[in-house]
C-alpha cells in the first residue's frame, strides 16, 4: 500500500510478544491500537531518529478473536467457521519517533461472509493457498477473498489492514509527505 502511494519506506521486523499484549486486553479496538504502537515503539528504540509506523490488524467474529491461521487445516476450520457469520474487522497505525508514540489511529470494517460450502472452501485454499496464511481473516480483499463475502462496510484500505488515509495525513503533518 505505501509503495502504491509513493511512500518510501523500509520494513523493519518488531520483537513485540503479542500474545502477552493481547493477554491484557480485551477489545479488538484496544488490541490493534496497543499491538500498534508497541510495534512502533519497539522498532523506534533502535532506530530514535526515525519515524516509525507500526500496524496491526484484529479479527473478531461473535465476540471471538482470531489470529492468523498455523496452517492450511486451520484456515479451513476459520472459514468455516466465519460462513454465514459477521467479521468484525480493526486495524491500527501508530506513528512513534525517539521512543515514544506521537499518534495512532484505528478503524473497523464490517464483513459479512455468505454461507460458504466446503466444496468452495476447499477450491479457494487450493487457489489462495499460502499466500492468505498471512492473513488474519484469511483472505485477500484484492484477489479471490472477494468472493467471501456478500456485504462489505469500510474503508477499503482498512480491510487491506492498514488505515491508510489518516496515516497519509498523519505524514503530511509532520512534513513528512507534500501537502
């Protein structure tokens, strides 16, 4: 996405332990947002003069959250899991600089998922296979994953799994980007 946008970048791995994050907290706006900005800060640490944006993003589906899937059988047992049913879907972007968070922002999309046969469940993992396994819902809104669903409320850009647009203005601000 920040290519697509003319933003030069460089990715940079955090060593956050997400599973103690998610532990203390509970709400998928609170999960992405916190997951966010200690991505952030954990790459800005090393890295004090830079700004750094950390993402994350949060599935949840009757009140259950879920993670990527460890593999294929499970990314089957998720979708079955979310046909017929509501994904409530929250991403985060948090900007930090010299160790400390300056800004974040989340957004959520609503995606109703049609009801979905295990003929088709199937055929879309042979075709989507491995590449939606690094994708917490599963899917890839800009490929077959379309075909999941029915109805979709939200910014595109934070199904894809990042807030793009207020992080674009976010950068603009801090004169990063041309106003």
């Amino acid at each position: 996405m920040l290519v697509a946008a003319g933003v030069e970048y460089e990715a940079i791995p955090s060593e956050v332990d997400e599973a103690a994050i998610k532990a203390q907290l509970s709400s998928p706006e609170e999960i992405a947002c916190k997951l966010a900005e200690a991505k952030a800060l954990d790459v800005s640490e090393t890295h004090p003069d830079d700004w750094v944006a950390g993402t994350d993003s949060v599935v949840a589906v009757d009140r259950r959250l879920f993670d990527k899937p460890l593999n294929r059988d499970q990314a089957a047992e998720h979708l079955r899991f979310f046909s017929g049913r509501e994904i409530k879907l929250t991403s985060a972007v948090a900007l930090a600089r010299g160790g400390a968070v300056d800004w974040s922002h989340t957004e959520s999309a609503t995606l109703q998922v049609r009801p979905l046969s295990p003929d088709f469940i199937e055929s879309y993992l042979d075709a989507e296979w491995p590449e939606v396994g690094y994708c917490v819902g599963v899917f890839r809104l800009e490929g077959r994953g379309v075909q999941l669903f029915e109805q979709i409320e939200g910014n595109y850009f934070t199904i894809l799994g990042m807030p793009l647009l207020p992080l674009l203005a976010a950068l603009r601000d801090r004169g990063l980007l041309q106003s």
